[in-house]
C-alpha cells in the first residue's frame, strides 16, 4: 500500500473522529442549558386563574414568577395568593417561595408562610408556618410542620394542621398548647 493513501485515510479518520467529538460536546450542552433555564420569566405580574367553569381559582401577584420546561411547574419569589372562600372572600395568603405543579391544582409554600382570613368573616384568624400545601381545587391546605394559628384572645399552636377555607374550619393534629387571654 502506498504511504501516501495510508496517511490519507488516517487524516479522514481523525477528522471523522474529531468532527463527531465536537459535535456530540455541542448537543449535551445545549441540552443542559434547556433545563437549566426558564421558557419565560415574569417580573411583578399578577395572574388570575380560572377552573373549568370559569370561576376564579386564585389571583397571584409578585415580583418574580419562572416556568420550567420539563417539569411544567412555575416557582416564585415572595407570592401573594388571593384565593376566594365559597362565598367570594378572599385569604390572603404568603411566603418566601412557592411553587405551582403543572396541572395547576396544587400550591406548596415555604418558609414564613402566613395565610390571612377574610377580613369580612370575623374572627380575624392568622396562620404561620414554615411550609404548606394548598390543595386549589377543593380550597384545602395540610402540613406536617409546627402552625400557630392566632385570633383575638387565643393563640394556639401545634404540629400539623388540615384545613377547609370554604367552611373556615382548621384543625391542628398534634402536640396542640393553646393560650387563652381575657379580653378586658
């Protein structure tokens, strides 16, 4: 064989090879840039949403709100959800971080979560804890965590709380210490 088609088809080889190399590099970086960044990004927004029916879900508003691509979740920075009783008051409802799950029925919240009452449905009712999920379609919330819930002249705390916002009924599961105090 000549040296001369021995060095010719050495020559192709390595750049076939060296071709591919560069090739393959290129596509696993473009991919991890696609999860790694967000198809949109909203900054101070407000979004109402809606169910089937039309009715209000919830009204969000914050100063930065991102949706992942693959999973389909949107996560925020200090939200404020507006989410309406069965009688069209509105809990007011925050934290330092939440995050929606793609089909849009659930909201969990972390840390200095704090959920308001209606302020037309007495008694003024306050709820804080460090982490809650907040079941949309039925105006349900559950945690594990330490809540304390506080009202004019009581404060109660416990671990683990389930709670009905359309019925305004919230219980604690365990480890529950209330404190009474006279309203004189």
């Amino acid at each position: 064989m000549n040296w001369r088609i021995a060095l010719t088809l050495i020559m192709l080889a390595a750049a076939l090879a060296s071709g591919w190399s560069v090739w393959n590099l290129s596509q696993s970086s473009e991919a991890s840039v696609l999860v790694a960044r967000s198809d949109y990004v909203l900054r101070n927004y407000e979004i109402t949403a809606l169910d089937k029916l039309g009715r209000e879900t919830f009204t969000l508003r914050g100063p930065e709100l991102h949706r992942d691509p693959g999973s389909q979740t949107m996560s925020m920075t200090t939200p404020q959800f507006m989410i309406p009783d069965r009688d069209g008051y509105y809990w007011d409802v925050r934290a330092q971080h939440g995050q929606v799950t793609d089909d849009g029925k659930q909201l969990n919240l972390i840390e200095q979560v704090q959920v308001n009452s209606p302020p037309a449905v007495p008694p003024p009712t306050r709820i804080e804890t460090s982490q809650l999920t907040f079941l949309l379609d039925t105006n349900q919330a559950k945690t594990a965590a330490q809540v304390t819930i506080t009202r004019p002249g009581l404060t109660m705390r416990g671990k683990g709380l389930q709670a009905d916002f359309d019925r305004h009924q919230i219980a604690l599961l365990s480890q529950v210490h209330a404190r009474y105090a006279s309203s004189q």
